[in-house]
C-alpha cells in the first residue's frame, strides 16, 4: 500500500469520499492511519477496532462495486493540534432507487502524525426519518 | 447553571456516566462545553447541533426519569493536547427488562478549554444483534 501524505483533516476527508464513492480499497486504507488503534462503525454495524478489521469492513462494503454517490451537508469541524473531529450529514444517491436514503450521520476523527493527516476512527449511524430538503453544502 | 472544571477527559467521562444514570439534566450539561458549538446524536435519532438543542434532546431522554444503569466495556481512548475521543461500548440495564439491550456504541470527543475538559460531541448508535458476553470494563 503507498502512503499517502494529507497536509489537512480537510484533504484527508476529500479523499476519504472519493475512495468511498469508487470504492476502492487501497485508495480507501491509504487515508487510515496504520500506526494507530483506529476503529470504525457502519451504519446499523457493530464496531470494528483495528487496521485489519476496519480494512475487512470496507472490503465488504465495497465488494458490490462502485455505486452511490455522496453529497454532505451540514458540516461541523473542530481543528486541534493532534486530533481533529469532523462531523457531516451524508447523503447518498444509488443509481435506480426512486426513494432518496435518510441521510447517514458520520463522526470522523482524524489524527495527525509523521505522515500528516490520517483517519483514526469514523462512526457513522442512520439518520432517521425522511431526509431534508436543505442539501447545501456538497463536496462536488 | 454550575460550571465544574474536569482536570481529565477521564473525570468528565466519569461525571457523564452518573450524572446519565441519575438522569440529572443539569449535571449532564455542566459537562458539555458551553462556548463551543457542540452537537450529540442519540441511538437512532438525528444530529443535535447547539447546546440549546443538545440540552433539550437530554430533557426529553431524562423525562421519564433514572431507570438505566450502564457498564462500559471495550474502551479505545486517544488524548490530543485540545482533543480527546473516547470509544466505548455501553450496556444498559433496566429495571423490569428481562432480556438484556444490544449495546451502545458511543463516539464522545472532549475538548480541553480554560475550565478544563469538557465534552463537544456525542454519537450513539445501537449495535446490531445480541449482547456479546463479554463485558469486561466496567465503571463501577
């Protein structure tokens, strides 16, 4: 696997959408950091703690193959020195599905270490209900 | 309301558990922090953003009064300089209940400020399937 730099939480996460919607595992386990205890939870999934745990889990959820597409809205970011916490509404669109998803609510730590930014730990859970008309801020 | 300085992220932690299991509202939110913007989801509700709105979704939890008592378990902690995520697995056992709960799994990042550590963000979402047996760590 080719280590990635990411000089901001920000990048970091710019790449965590794209490896997710192209799904795609390597670019995906690129963006976690390797020296660490990082931990994950799907929506509606237990938790998953451990680099070959969490790479497990998304090797899963990638093993469909690329499909959705996520937009974010509603962004909260906290910068500290070491650690960073970013939480987001995701709202995805799979192709050939009339009825939009709830949005998923995702809470991603990122931490900072000798090879910049990396995600320690991303839990992610259903939002209920419909979802929102107020879709402002995207990632595209 | 009484501001309470927390010298760790462990002492706030400890102070959200008891004051979560005597279901007293105003020691819970002496444990958010205040100045900051900080946001809480519930076990299968929506993204809270604000104390005013953290504080109400607590009343509205704490409206049928203390019942649960709760066990951690699993707990991964990483300590930043301004941030601290804990994870950690909770059990909660109600009174009358004879079949235990599937476990919450909990996301909460405490941030240090001028009055100490105090929590910034909460993310709960129910695990999926039976109680595991092993409950190890417990706070009491």
């Amino acid at each position: 696997m080719t280590a990635r730099f990411f000089a901001t939480p920000q990048d970091a996460a710019a790449a965590f959408y794209d490896a997710l919607e192209r799904a795609d595992l390597d670019a995906m386990m690129a963006i976690w950091a390797e020296d660490e205890e990082v931990f994950c939870t799907h929506p509606n999934g237990a938790r998953q703690t451990g680099f070959a745990a969490v790479r497990e889990s998304w090797r899963q959820t990638f093993s469909i193959g690329p499909r959705a597409s996520v937009r974010l809205s509603e962004q909260v970011q906290r910068l500290g020195i070491l650690l960073a916490v970013h939480s987001v509404l995701e709202h995805y669109t799979v192709p050939g599905e009339e009825t939009p998803r709830p949005p998923v609510i995702a809470s991603n730590v990122y931490v900072r270490g000798a090879q910049g930014w990396h995600l320690l730990s991303r839990h992610a859970s259903s939002a209920p209900g419909a979802v929102t008309a107020d879709i402002s801020a995207t990632l595209h």
